[in-house]
C-alpha cells in the first residue's frame, strides 16, 4: 500500500506547530492555545496541526475546541504503524505542503509550556543561524534517565557535539531539514523511528546531516504527564536505544573521525524556577536490577564477570562500567542486528540509575550535572579503544 496521509488542502504558512497526541484530551487545549499565543506574539502566519493516533478520550475534539483564535488548526489520523514517529512523519508533511520555514514539535501531554517557548525555539531558525533546535530543560536529577545515562553521553561522544536533551520532545526543524527527514527511504519508517525512535533519529540526523550546529533553546522546567518507570519505561528503552545503536552502523563513517566534543550554543536565559521533587524507590531499583539480569544473563554478549557480579550482587553499576557495558553490547548489536541484544542491556541500565541514584542523594540537582558531564568524559575516553574493536570486529 502506498504511504499516504491525508492531509487537506492547506494555504502557505512561516510556521507549522505540530502536536503528536495519543489519549492526552486533558492536556492538548492549553498546548494548543500556548503555540497560538507563542505564534500571535512573533507575528507570523501560523498553522497548529495535531497528528493523533485513535485517541479514545476525544482529542481530536478538545485541540479542535481550543480557543486558538485566528491562528487556524486542523486534526488529523495519521497513517503507519501505530506510534508518536509516524505521527510526527505526517507532521513533516504538512509543514512541507505548508511551504512553512519553520516546523515547531511540540508533546500534547507539556503543561510548562509558555508563549515565550515558539519565539525561543523559532529565533536562531529565522535568523539562519542553524536548521535544528534542541530543547534545554532544567530537570530534577533523576529525570529523563535515557537521556541522562544513554542518549546524551553517547550521540555527544560520538558525533562531537554536546546536545543535552537529544531526545526531549520539543524541537524547531528548518524547511530545508524537512526535506532531508522526508527523503529518507520507506523503511525507516517500519522501525523504531516510527515509535519512540524518532527523537534520536531527529537530533542524529540533523547532527549529521546539517550543514549547521543545532542550537539549544533554554525552555525552563519541563513538567508533563509521569509515567509509571517499571510499566512503561522498557518499552521507550528498547526502541530509543535500538535506534540509537542503528544510527551507530549508519553514521559509522562520521563518528569514528570525531576525536573531540564541543559545546552547542544556548539561545536565551534560562528562568530560574524550583524543579519539583522526584522520589526513587532506590531499594527496589537495584533489586529489579539484579532480578531482571538473573533472569536474563546475556548471551550475546562478553563481559568482564565485575560487571555481571557488580549487578547480580548490588543491583549497581559505576559509571566506568556502565560505559564499558554500553560499548560492548553496541558491538553485538552491529552483529546481531537483534532487539534481543538491548533488552539484554535493560537490567544494566536500571543498575547505572541506582548507583546514580545512591550517590547523589546528598547533592542537589545542579551538581549531580557535574557527574553526568565526568560520565560523558569516560565515553570520550573509551571511545578510541571501542573504535579499533569496532573496525576489526565483523
Ligand atoms: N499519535 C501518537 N502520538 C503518540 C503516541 N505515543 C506517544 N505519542 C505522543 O508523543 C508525545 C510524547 O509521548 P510521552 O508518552 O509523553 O513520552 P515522553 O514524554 O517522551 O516520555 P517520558 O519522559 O517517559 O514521559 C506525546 O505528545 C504523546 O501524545 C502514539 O502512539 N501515537
Ligand atoms: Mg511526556
């Protein structure tokens, strides 16, 4: 069947607000309203589009009720297997259509969203100065624990550019981006791209593939909708790092001539506001580290009995182990090509956020930065050997 969305006849707009939604009709009207006010403040013709996928609570209707004064919307039923990529595909396609110079992406579920965000995250695109904009969150220290452990050291270390929130939700894309994210072949869009792993696939192609750095907009606080980490955490994870370890084989040729990291540009102040209070069950944490290795001891994989003992015994894992272990299953990945070889990684990573956890609960959420910025350093460090094993290894 060919892919088509169907979109309707739409008039050329400067910018395209789009909203992936599944089941958020609480949430949606006030991010609907939000990019429209953000959109009436820089004076531009805008458009909101919300892309959902069979939302049963009316979503579809409460975006299309919500006062967005003359800033028109429409809501559409995306195509494609069902997930948040290929809902943000048929966004692509509408801001393409729309002729739009700036796509803006934003999550249906945000409640800290504020005018000021569309005008942050739309700057550095109009004046020219990137095609790609990354949030900059201020998170409590035990947010965002794929970003903090995964997403971030490695794309970092390997593509040389810190981008801290690579995978956050919120983005500004370039017209000229949206054509390289629609030129893409059709079966990227059978993978994980079309679920959760589209954020990295974004910021790793727009990495690669600009002739320009990202830039970070300093967007405050992100609260949105909390899940539930022991139900819906592994799902996210698995298709994120598979991702991710996919983009590894593609861009192989660009991150093995990257020695060094630099840091990426942050448009605007960052508001001081008070991140609110996360509580981690840290006991049952590292006891679900050890239970889910002990039921799951990899196959695929050669580690150093420390790592395997560090887990079975504590339920933790230190950073310098973690990236060993990170390292190692990227090269069976290569080889296997397997969603088995991430699941095999999942009771690890549990192990690293425990051991986060345990030595941090003293300090608070801005020097507990300081240790995921040591952590990037030892993926720097480790990147050389990985490298030579990835060249021999086939
Ligand atoms: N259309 C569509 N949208 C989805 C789907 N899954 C998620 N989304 C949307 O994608 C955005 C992000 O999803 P969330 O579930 O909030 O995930 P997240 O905030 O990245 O992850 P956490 O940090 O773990 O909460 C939201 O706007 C969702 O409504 C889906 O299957 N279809
Ligand atoms: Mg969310």
């Amino acid at each position: 069947m060919k892919y088509h969305n169907d979109i309707p006849q739409i008039e050329n707009c400067d910018m395209v607000v789009g909203i992936p939604s599944f089941n958020n009709s609480t949430t949606i009207p006030h991010v609907a309203q939000t990019a429209a006010e953000g959109i009436r403040r820089l004076g531009l013709k805008g458009l909101i589009v919300n892309s959902d996928g069979g939302s049963t609570d009316g979503t579809a209707e409460a975006f299309l009720a919500s006062d967005t004064f003359e800033v028109p919307k429409f809501s559409l039923r995306y195509r494609g297997i069902p997930g948040k990529g290929s809902a943000v595909r048929a966004l692509f396609e509408v801001a393409h259509k729309s002729k739009a110079r700036i796509f803006i992406m934003l999550d249906s579920d945000l409640r800290s969203v504020e005018p000021w965000w569309i005008e942050r995250m739309a700057r550095p695109i109009l004046e020219d100065r990137t095609d790609y904009v990354t949030p900059l969150y201020l998170r409590h220290k035990y947010d965002g624990t794929i970003t903090n452990n995964i997403c971030y050291p490695l794309t970092s270390a390997l593509y040389g550019v810190k981008v801290r929130q690579p995978i956050g939700g919120d983005f500004a894309v370039s017209s000229k981006l949206i054509e390289v994210f629609l030129s893409k072949p059709e079966n990227v869009w059978q993978s994980n791209v079309a679920r959760f792993g589209i954020d990295i696939w974004m910021t790793t192609t727009a990495i690669n593939e600009s002739q320009k750095l990202p830039v970070q907009a300093a967007l405050g606080v992100k609260v949105h909708d909390v899940k539930d980490p022991g139900k819906q955490l592994q799902g996210m994870f698995v298709q994120v790092v598979q991702t991710l370890f996919e983009l590894m084989i593609e861009y192989q040729d660009r991150w093995k001539t990257v020695s060094e990291v630099i840091d990426t540009e942050v448009h605007g102040e960052q508001p001081s506001q008070e991140v609110e209070e996360i509580v981690v069950d840290l006991k049952n944490l590292k006891e679900k580290a050890s239970k889910t290795l002990r039921e799951r001891m990899p196959s695929r994989v050669s580690l150093r009995k420390e790592l395997l003992k560090s887990v079975l015994e504590n339920g933790t894992l230190d950073a310098e182990q973690w990236v060993e272990a990170v390292y190692e299953f990227a090269l069976a990945y290569r080889r296997e090509r397997s969603e088995e070889v991430v699941l095999d990684l999942l009771p690890f990573y549990f192990a690293r956020v425990a051991d986060f956890v345990e030595k941090t609960k003293d300090i608070s959420s801005v020097e507990a930065e300081g240790l995921m910025e040591s952590q990037l350093q030892l993926f720097m460090q480790m990147k050389d050997s990985f490298k030579r094993r990835w060249s021999v290894d086939t």
